[in-house]
C-alpha cells in the first residue's frame, strides 16, 4: 500500500455533519465532507491485508484496496476509473449505504475500520468536479431493443450497462420523475436530487429513452411491449407495504411512509400536493411505527415540517451496542445504531424517541380522525432452536396521543395486480418474482432483478442485481457479453 504504517499512525476519521438545531430547519444537505488532505489520510490507513474482506462483504466486489491506494498517491482519476469498473453510481452507495464493506475491513477486527464509504463518495464527487465523468455512448447499435420497467437504483444499472454495449433501451416510469425510491423514498437531506438529476441526464446522453408518467399494465399494456421489444426487464421494487390489520386501522391521520415521503420531495421541487392528497407533520404529535431506515427518515421528515412530538416504535427488542458471539467479522453485525434524524430528535425534543419491545393495539379517533394509539410491552426469549418468540407483559398496556402515524415497517412484495399478473409471470414463497440464475422469468425474454426479485433490499444490493441483469441480458441477446457482474 501506499503508506505500509498508515494505519498505526492515524485514527479513524468520518465526515462531519450541520449541527442538528441548524439543519432540521430545511431540506439541505446535512453531510460536510472532509477535505481532499484528509480523505487521503484516512486512504492511508488500508492495510496490505492479503485477503480484501473489504470487497467481498460489499455486494458489488468493489476493489477498494486499489482505489485507497490511488486516493493516497493523488490518482483520483484512476481511482475514479477503478470504481466505476464495479459501481455505476458510487454517488448513491457512497451517500446512503450502510456500508457491508467496513464490517468486514481487516483492520476492524481490534481497530475501528477504514471510512470505505467516505472515500468512495470523495472520489466520485472530484470526478464530477473535475468533469471526467462523461457519457459513454456506444459505437456501434445492436438493433436489439429493451424495455426496462422501473427507474430505481436496479433498472437504472441495468439500462446504463445495456446501452452502452449498444442496445436500444427504454425506461419505463410510473411516477412523474425518475428515480424510484432514490427519487420518492429517501429524503433530499440524505440524497439530493442533484445526484440523481445528473446521473439521468449522463444516461440519456448514452441513448437511453426514459418515459414518465407511464404505467406499464395501464398506460402501456403487457402485450405491446411484448411486441415492440426483444427483451422486458423488470425492475420495478417491492412495493407492497406491510400493513397492521388492528380496530381503527381506517381513521384519517393513519398512512404508509411511502405515501408520506414522496410528499416532501416533491413539495422540495416546487411540485403542489392537492389539499385532499396531502399529508404533513406540521404542528402534530407524529407516531412512527417501525425502527428501520424508512422509519428513521419519517422522524427526520416529520421533524423538518415542524412536528409537536415524534415518537417511534419498534416491535423488536433493542439489538445489543456491540458484536454478538453469534455475528463475529466479518459479518455485518445487528448493533444499535443511531441515525442523524435520531440525534435530531434528541436536540429537538430533548429525549431519546425510540421505544422498543412494543406491539400496536388498537387506533382511536373523534370525528374520523385518528386522536390516540394503544400500545403494549412485549418480553422477548430465545428458545432452545434460536428463535425468538415474544409475549405481551400483562398491564403494562398504555396509549399515546396521535395526530398522525406513519406505517414504516418494511414490504411483502411487489404490486401483483397489474402488469405482473397480466405477464403471467411465477412468483415465490414470499410473492416475489421468480428467476432463473441468469434472471429470466418463466416467460421467454423476460427478466427482473432488484427488489421485486429478491426482495426489500438495500441500494448497493440493487445496484448490483441490475448488473448482473445487463450482463445476463447481453448474452441472451448477443451469445456472449463483455459486461460485468459481481453475483
């Protein structure tokens, strides 16, 4: 490596962020990033470890010794182009990840781990700066036309890799914008829209068609697809969320984080919500079910439209501050983890929202408006197989007052009615789409990957689905591919 001792002389060292009483007063981007000295410091502390656990944890097999090591030696444009040999957006992954990658640094395993994530965002952000992040239009057309279906992070790696290997795709997209949940599912403080904005404009510059407002199974049928392309992708998320089928479920005030969400992004672009669709936290008592990403990004939604209260809630029990035995390196361990709207809250209301070991009741309401949830305490134990089973504790039932609550508890599947039943297509035990390895369906040239494959997911998992889709697709196409995948 570029500096053998690197990581006995320096410390671990993170980006900062806004404070929290600043930032919660707008949608701005809350991430102050280190500076270039800094960033090749921390490049400096990857070890010549032999094994990269580091690239097999990430599930895109990103080569981030080399790209560390290039940081170090001021190669940004060649660190750039190593990236980019495994990750189309390393924007998105190096803004919003969770980074698999760290957890499985060599040197995490008695020191605290290279910042992976912050150097990978480091070297996109100076490609862009620099400009060297340009179209790659293909040289030669194939004839070969494809559809892809969904504009998240999945479809969107997928239509990239195709059209540059010279196939004519086209991007379908119900929403009125592209982007999928990157667009309409996590907040512009996390992702602007910048990111997103830049990467479509570089795709269409590639050939890519993209086609909004267009709802493939309504707008589109199944069949003129069929007719009109060689190849349907689909790529369209699981978007089926998971419901609570409890006494007051229907009173108004009471929705679906993705109802709520793609609200303020859009409110954030100068697009008007009608008065009977909107949904805003401004002045009420916010109750939050669900402890994951999407229910930590309603909190700092809800506290950025100017929310009374925000109370979260979590059915499962606390995970533990460190490694369990069970989930030892280099595995990415369940530990509690703190996000920014969190220690947002923690600023704004002076307290930690956070409840866990709790189920939901029942809803009550006045004049059809949810005003009141109760809720009960749970005791979790592990049985003698490992499984845990949960028990409600007797009186310890208690109500919270509600003004509005937020469903954040994750998805079952994707939207079956429509076109996935019109395709006729087979799905699996848990009513995702069901593929082949080379990601085929049971129709002939019909393929899908991302959420609606395998499942609620992460963007980097995504990211790499599309991948392996393009590459699957090209040789099904083409006898053999020169495209790249990392599953």
């Amino acid at each position: 490596m570029g500096k053998a001792t690197g990581f006995k002389e320096f410390e671990r060292k993170l980006g900062n962020y806004k404070p929290e009483l600043d930032r919660v007063n707008n949608f701005d981007d809350i991430y102050v990033p280190l500076e270039d000295e800094e960033i090749k410091v921390q490049a400096s502390r990857c070890m010549d470890c032999g094994v990269p656990f580091c690239s097999y944890n990430c599930p895109l097999g990103n080569i981030i010794p080399d790209y560390n090591d290039l940081v170090y030696n001021n190669q940004w444009d060649k660190a750039l182009e190593v990236l980019h040999t495994t990750n189309n957006f390393p924007e998105f992954t190096g803004k919003i990840c969770p980074a698999l990658c760290e957890s499985g640094c060599v040197l995490g395993i008695n020191r605290k781990p290279i910042t992976c994530k912050q150097i990978e965002l480091a070297i996109i952000e100076k490609g862009w700066e620099k400009g060297i992040v340009k179209p790659q239009p293909p040289a030669v057309y194939t004839g070969k036309k494809i559809a892809v279906v969904g504009s998240g992070p999945s479809g969107l790696a997928a239509a990239q890799q195709l059209a540059r290997v010279g196939h004519t795709v086209t991007v379908y997209e119900r929403a009125d914008a592209i982007g999928g949940c990157l667009r309409y599912g996590i907040p512009d403080y996390k992702l602007p829209q910048l990111y997103i904005d830049r990467r479509v404009n570089q795709m269409e510059e590639e050939g890519v068609d993209f086609k909004t407002n267009t709802n493939v199974g309504k707008d589109v049928s199944v069949e003129d697809l069929k007719n009109k392309y060689d190849v349907i992708c689909l790529t369209g998320g699981s978007t089926t969320p998971r419901d609570l089928d409890v006494s007051g479920r229907n009173l108004d005030g009471i929705h679906f984080a993705m109802e709520f969400l793609p609200q303020a992004n859009k409110r954030n672009v100068g697009k008007d919500i009608p008065a009977n669709e909107s949904i805003t936290a401004k002045d009420k008592k916010v109750i939050v079910i669900g402890g994951g990403d999407t229910g930590s990004d309603c909190v700092g939604t809800s506290i950025r439209q100017g929310a009374a209260d925000v109370i979260q809630l979590e059915l499962l029990d606390a995970p533990p501050a460190d490694r369990s035995p069970g989930q030892p390196w280099p595995v990415y361990p369940m530990i509690l983890r703190t996000s920014t709207s969190h220690k947002e809250a923690m600023a704004k209301f002076g307290k930690d929202i956070r409840n866990y070991s709790i189920a939901t009741k029942s809803f009550e309401g006045k004049d059809g408006k949810v005003t009141k949830i109760n809720c009960v305490k749970l005791k979790w134990s592990t049985d003698e197989n490992g499984r845990k089973t949960m028990e409600e504790v007797k009186g310890s039932e208690f109500q919270l007052d509600a003004d509005l609550v937020l469903f954040a508890m994750g998805f079952l599947h994707p939207e079956h009615k429509g076109m996935l039943d019109d395709l006729g297509v087979e799905y699996d035990g848990r009513g995702n789409v069901l593929a082949a390895a080379n990601c085929m369906t049971n129709i002939e040239g019909v393929f899908t990957a991302g959420d609606m494959r395998r499942g609620q997911s992460l963007v980097v998992h995504a990211i790499a689905e599309g991948r392996k889709l393009a590459k699957s697709v090209d040789e099904y196409l083409m006898g053999t591919t020169y495209l790249r995948s990392s599953l």
